[in-house]
C-alpha cells in the first residue's frame, strides 16, 4: 500500500512542475512528449493533452533537429546534463515575449537545461527539457553591448564629415605602417583639402563651410574601397590610406575623385557652390621609420600641388 505522505509529496511536486515559471517538457527515446507544464501551455498556444504522444519535432518543426538529437543523445548515453544559453543560440523553440509592447525584442530568449531521467531500471528512458525565460536579461546585456559600441565608433569618428578622427585614423595609419613593413606589401597615403576653403567661410559663414566638409565626408566614404581607411586628419585636410597599392594605382583613384569633385554642385543655405581639391599622394618606402616621415612626404607633395595652380594630384618625388 502506498505511503498516503508519499502521495501527497508526488502531487505537491507535480503542482510544483506546472505552476513553476519555467517550461518543461519530458520525452521518450522516441522524441515523443510525456509531459508539458503550464508555462508551455501558455506559451506555446498547445494544450497538454493535444501534444500527449506526439513527436518533438512534429509540434516545433523549427527545432533543428541533427543538432538537437545530437544533445539529447549525449545525455541519454552518458547520463550528464547539458546547458545551453542564448548566447550560443537564443531561443530553443520560439516563443513571443512575455511584453510585446514594452520589450525591445521580438522573441523569448532562452536558457535550457537537458536532464536525464533514469526508470526503476536504472536505465535513461527520459530526457526533461528545462526552459528559462532570459529576455530581460539577455536585452540588458544586448543594448549595453550596442551602447558601448557605439561609444567606441563615437570616439573615433569625426562628427561633421563622419570619418574617422585625427587620432584614431593615425593609429590606423601606424598599423599599416606596422603591417607593411613585416610582410614586405606596399602601400599608399592621399593626402588632400579644399581649394581655397578659407574665402566659402569668410564669403558664406561657416555652415556653408560646414556643408561643404560633410558633402566632401559623404563623397570620399562613397568612393573610396572597403579596405581603404579615410579620416579627417584637420580642417579641410583630409587623409586616406590604401593598402596594397602602389603610387601609379593610387594615382588612378586620386584623379576619378578630383574631377569628380569638381564637377558636383553644392546647395546649402540657398547657396550654390562648386569645390575643387588638391592632393598628395606618397607611397610607403622602405627608408621611412616614423609615421610622421609617410604623412610629410604626402603632405610635400600636396603644397607642390598648391604650389602648381590647385585642382591637380601629385606623387611624391621620392616615387617617382
């Protein structure tokens, strides 16, 4: 006869197994469902007794099933528990957020825990799926991320032309300083800035001036490749870095973006206006030990380029 204490402690646990606000489901070595609490229930859509028996993968066809087997087999035959968070995969069945309304996430995020359970043989007949509900969590830590990676692209970008910052684009400028001379690659620097930039502020106002550097920001972030690395390295004067390129193939790119540039119009403050350019261009030399060293040479050359008329490129002496 069974202890009446026993039973009482059977039905307090099973109370406990439904009430308790995390999802459990138990299946066989089928994947066949056995047991589903309340919090599947509410969650899912699906009564208990309309899941009873039915195959795991038939009721969530979204689960990826090698991966998964692969789990509960794992813990079938070693007899171990296995944990997987929502940052390895965020959600192990999908479900709706607890506030649609007032959560910034469009899904459940989830922790799950699989359980071997052994039968009066001592065999692992069952595996329970235990399933956390994180989102709350996981959104914390998702829009900290977000934040602090903006603070990071905040700190390196210029806020008018949105290039990158003087220091961060010479910290970039350093490294393929660094990388060019342990791997043998060459590389070059265009060095440029506005013609006559000094008269649109004086003529116009500085918001002219300003819209001048955002449509040069705008033109040189459209134009320039994905390796290539531009910055505003002060004022009007502007930089970008071409890895793997020679001075003659920088050459090329530096003429297309001059005559682009002069040929575009400007609007800003019911004013029109036209910009030309002058620019620099220095190819990294093996006798070059300082940074500073790369950037005069391309500097050397942008004033010849002043110096010449304005509105033209010119490559360092020391390439030629």
């Amino acid at each position: 006869m069974t202890d009446p204490q026993t039973l009482r402690d059977f039905h307090w646990m099973l109370e406990i197994l439904q009430t308790i606000d995390v999802g459990l489901v138990v299946i066989d070595d089928e994947y066949r469902i056995q047991s589903w609490n309340a919090f599947m229930e509410n969650h899912s859509g699906r009564r208990a007794h309309t899941v009873k028996a039915k195959n795991l993968y038939d009721v969530f066809p979204e689960l990826p099933k090698e991966w998964f087997s692969q789990k509960v087999e794992t813990v079938r035959q070693l007899n171990i528990r296995a944990f997987t968070t929502w940052e390895q995969r965020p959600y192990l069945v999908r479900f709706r957020t607890y506030h649609p309304i007032t959560s910034t996430a469009e899904h459940m995020y989830q922790n799950s825990m699989l359980y071997p359970l052994m039968d009066t043989k001592g065999s692992v007949s069952f595996v329970a799926i235990v399933i956390f509900d994180v989102t709350d969590i996981a959104t914390s830590k998702l829009a900290l991320q977000q934040a602090n990676s903006e603070l990071a692209r905040l700190s390196r970008t210029d806020a008018l032309t949105q290039l990158f910052n003087r220091g961060f684009w010479q910290e970039c400028l350093y490294r393929e300083m660094q990388r060019s001379r342990r791997h043998g690659h060459t590389a070059s620097l265009i060095i440029f800035d506005v013609d006559h930039f000094k008269p649109v502020n004086d003529t116009h106002g500085h918001t002219v001036g300003d819209e001048v550097l955002r449509h040069l920001g705008r033109e040189t972030r459209k134009n320039v490749r994905e390796t290539d690395i531009a910055g505003r390295y002060g004022g009007e004067e502007f930089g970008v870095i071409l890895p793997e390129t020679s001075a003659a193939e920088a050459l090329v790119f530096a003429e297309r973006f001059r005559k682009l540039i002069a040929s575009q119009t400007i609007q800003a403050e019911g004013v029109e206006l036209s910009i030309t350019l002058s620019l620099g261009i220095a190819e990294i030399d093996e006798n070059m030990k300082q940074v500073e060293e790369w950037i005069s040479a391309a500097d050397a050359a942008l004033y010849v380029s002043k110096d010449e008329g304005r509105n033209r490129v010119t490559v360092s002496s020391q390439n030629r």
